[in-house]
C-alpha cells in the first residue's frame, strides 16, 4: 500500500527526532485509520499510529516527547499526528482485566501530549491494525498473536451507539439553537462526523469489517433509504473539500443529521435484534 507523500516526510522527521531525543527506545511503529484503510483525504486526515517501546514510557519522558511532537506540529499544520506509546505487551488489549485499568499512557491527540487512561484501545483500533495496518518499523501487523471475533467487533460498534452516539444526537437536539448559530466549518464537522461515523457503524454490523468514512458513505448510498441519501451526500461532499448547495440553510441540513442519525440507532438496533431473533 503507497503512503502518500507527505505522509512518508512527517513520518521520517518523526522517526528521526524519536532517535534523536529517545535513542535506541523504539521498537515498532505502526499506521493505522484512514491511510491504513487506503482512505487519506488530504487536509482532513489524521496519521494515526502506535508507537511500540522497550521500556513504559513515563511522566519523567514528556519534555522529550513534547519537542518532537511540537517540532512537527509546527513544520507540518496537516496531516496531524495521533496516537499511543506502548509495549509489546499492549498489543489487543480491550480492558478485560482489572489490572489493565492500573497502566498510564503516553498518547497525542489534537494536538496535545497527554499521560493516562489511554481512550482508543477497542476492537476497532486492533481488527484494523491487524487487517490493515502498516508496519513501518516491526513485523507484519497480520503476525501478531491477538486476535479480534467479528462477534467482538458487532458488540462494540452496537454499544457505542446506544452510548456514545445516542448521547451525542441527544445533546445536539438539546442545543439545536447554539448549533445553528455556529460557523459553517464548525457545523460541517459535525454533519460529517455524525452521519458517516454512524454509516462506519452500520457497514461494520452488517458487513463484520471496517471501512473508511467515505466507503461508508458509498455503502450508505446503497443500502438506506433514498429520503437520507441528500444529508448522505452532503456529508459526503464535506469530507472531500467539495462545495455543493443541497440544503437551504443551516437549520435545514442539521436537523436532517439529527433525523437520519436517531433512524440509523433504531434501525442498527433493528437489525441486531432480527438476527438475534433467528438463533
């Protein structure tokens, strides 16, 4: 799988400022998300990736990390780094134990170097790693000893949105009035992220496996209702740069996100419940 260009130029700087700064510390260095998936959206997409190190990576590590990620951020505004230190050891995790609740993290993400509870271990993160990652330092991503289920991956996706997802539509209905009031950039990553975040969910509990945000999208197309397919679009259209006027105004296009998302949680849950129903 080609990496694009620029992709290849903030990797090797980030590699070679990691020796520079942390020698003889890195072990492997993986790439996952969208380029993994061959999805890149130049200007939008993140390269999300984890760090593999031979030792836990510590507080007493930040001023280091710091430099190298704020060298970067600085020389490169897009795409923005995003991701974890950890160790061999890491790799599959899901927080099944209680004791993997008792390890803190190095981790970058919008911009910022955090140490803590590490957010994205989840059967996402780790069926595409596994299926799609790239190894840019380490062996092939397809080795390694974890294993994610299908049914482990359905599970997931389904509780995250009647949690996540439900409670972000629900938050939105109850501030419509500041949402409308916002800049368009603002109100356009929030009908992108919504409508085709949910259309990966989808694709995920009918398919068993992930795609990227616009793959999702082409899926949707397909497979929903030609009454969502406009807010589909539209979505659609914000992710690739592309100015089109399919709504209106504002108020429109953000209470036809809001719609189509509580349509797309109860239909999701519809299928479960159908192919539960047939066991």
């Amino acid at each position: 799988m080609a990496i694009p260009r620029i992709v290849d130029s903030v990797i090797n700087e980030y590699i070679t400022l990691f020796n520079e700064h942390l020698p003889e510390t890195i072990e492997g260095l993986y790439i996952h998300g969208s380029i993994a998936l061959n999805a890149y959206v130049e200007d939008s997409s993140d390269i999300d990736f984890i760090t593999i190190t031979n030792r836990p990576l510590a507080e007493k590590d930040s001023s280091a990390l710091s430099y190298i990620h704020s060298t970067i951020a600085k020389k490169y505004k897009k795409p923005e780094l995003d991701g974890v230190y950890i160790n061999w050891s890491d790799m599959g995790k899901l927080y099944t134990n209680s004791s993997d609740f008792n390890c803190k993290y190095q981790f970058y993400n919008n911009e910022k170097l955090c140490y803590g509870d590490y957010f994205n271990f989840n059967p996402v993160t780790w069926w595409v790693l596994k299926n799609n990652g790239i190894n840019i330092i380490g062996p092939d991503p397809k080795d390694f000893e974890f294993d994610i289920q299908p049914q482990q991956l359905s599970s997931y996706v389904l509780r995250n949105m009647n949690t996540y997802w439900a409670n972000r539509i629900k938050t939105a209905e109850n501030s419509i009035t500041d949402l409308v009031t916002m800049p368009t950039d603002k109100i356009d990553f929030e009908i992108e992220w919504n409508v085709l975040g949910l259309l990966r969910q989808f694709f995920t509990l009918k398919e068993y496996d992930i795609v990227s945000k616009l793959d999702a999208g082409e899926y949707g197309l397909t497979q929903i209702p030609v009454e969502w397919h406009s807010i589909i679009e539209e979505a659609m259209n914000i992710r690739k740069g592309i100015k089109v006027n399919i709504f209106s105004s504002d108020m429109e296009r953000i209470d036809k996100t809001l719609r189509f998302s509580k349509f797309l949680i109860t239909h999701c849950n519809s299928i479960i419940e159908k192919k539960i129903s047939k066991i």
